[in-house]
C-alpha cells in the first residue's frame, strides 16, 4: 500500500478481506437463483464504478455469461448528484427475451439505477435483476428494488474498489471514507 495512492484515506470502511468473503457469498447466491434458467446470464456493468466489483463477481459465478456494458453518469466532479442522469454508452447486446443483472457499485440517491432499470425494462428482457456492492439506504430518494446487496453502508461518501471522488481512488483494494479535506 503506497503513501501516495492513500492520501486522504481517513479510515477503511470494507476491507480487502471482506470484499473477497461477500463477493464468494454473492457468486454463489447468483449462481443457485439462475442455474436452471435455459438463457445465458447477460451482466450489464455500469460504468465506470462497476468494473472492479463486476470483474471480481463473475469469476464466483458458475454459470455460462455475456457481458456488456452501459455508462451513466450523473455526479461529475461532486459528491451530491445532480440528479440528471444521462446514458453515455448504450448496450451493444440486444436483451429482448433475456436474462439480465445489472451489476452496479453504489445505490444512494438511487436516481442512476432508477433510470438505467427504466430503459433495460423497455426492451422486453425476460427479467432483470440488479446486484449491488454498497447500498447507502439512508440517501435513498428514489425507490429502487435490489436483489442482492453485498453491504449496507452508513451515510459517508466512500471512495475505493471501483468508486471515485473526482475520478480518483478507483483502483483502492477496500472501500474507505475520504478525509473531509479531500472534499473542499
Ligand atoms: O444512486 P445515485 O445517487 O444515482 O448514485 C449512484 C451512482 O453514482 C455513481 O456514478 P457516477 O455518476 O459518479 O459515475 P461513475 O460510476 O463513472 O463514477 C455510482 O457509481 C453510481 O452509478
Ligand atoms: O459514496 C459515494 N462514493 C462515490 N461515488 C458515489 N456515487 C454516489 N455515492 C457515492
Ligand atoms: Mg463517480
């Protein structure tokens, strides 16, 4: 762990280990939920905060899978979303009739997830299922209904495992709370 990369950090909230022990739990739920569906599994990543979560999970999952991806994109470069979410990349496949879980870093206003669910349900997928790393509850301002949630996290704005301030500390091995000096 290097000084630099961890300048800021003012405690690890999710350990490395942790991570390691929920992502088996969740590979192994996934893979018991869909093992007897006929589709093959489509795993939709949102950009850019999925991709570290979404590369460790579907290696837990045992069951044939297609990826793809979708960018959404509504914080910018604060900690409050602007509640204006705009699709920056569309799906390359076509999910009409399939199996879908969106696999996703952070719920918290829940604005993002509630408008990427919006257009996936649009396209006739046989059903669409979401999977979280963190879901931040106490934020919550829109409904959105999630399957699997690997942990519940208190009101703080966390960064690490795939998750930025200003695109920085996507590449932590843990999800930590920033110093509030990072944010000024
Ligand atoms: O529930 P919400 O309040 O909508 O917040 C959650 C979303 O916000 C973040 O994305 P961001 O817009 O920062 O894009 P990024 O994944 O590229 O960091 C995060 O990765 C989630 O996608
Ligand atoms: O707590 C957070 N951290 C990083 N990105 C986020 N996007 C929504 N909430 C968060
Ligand atoms: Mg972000």
């Amino acid at each position: 762990m290097t000084k630099d990369v961890e300048f800021g950090i003012k405690e690890q909230l999710i350990t490395k280990e942790e991570i390691q022990k929920r992502l088996k739990e969740l590979g192994e739920q996934i893979t018991e939920d869909f093992k007897n569906e006929n589709e093959p599994l489509i795993v939709v990543g949102l950009l850019k905060g999925s991709i570290v979560f979404m590369a460790d999970l579907i290696r837990e999952i045992r069951l044939p899978l297609e990826i793809d991806f979708i960018e959404a994109s509504s914080y910018g470069e604060g900690i409050q979303s602007s509640r204006e979410v705009k699709i920056l990349k569309d799906l390359r496949s076509t999910i009409s009739g399939k199996n879908v879980l969106v696999v996703e870093d952070i719920i918290d206003s829940g604005f993002t997830l509630k408008k990427v669910l919006q257009l996936l349900g649009s396209r006739n997928p046989k059903k669409v299922s979401l999977c979280t790393l963190l879901d931040k509850p106490e934020r919550r301002e829109v409904e959105v209904d999630v399957q699997y949630v690997g942990f519940e996290i208190p009101n703080e704005f966390v960064v690490g495992y795939g998750l930025d301030f200003n695109e920085n500390y996507r590449n932590l091995e843990y999800v930590g709370i920033a110093e509030p000096s990072v944010f000024e």
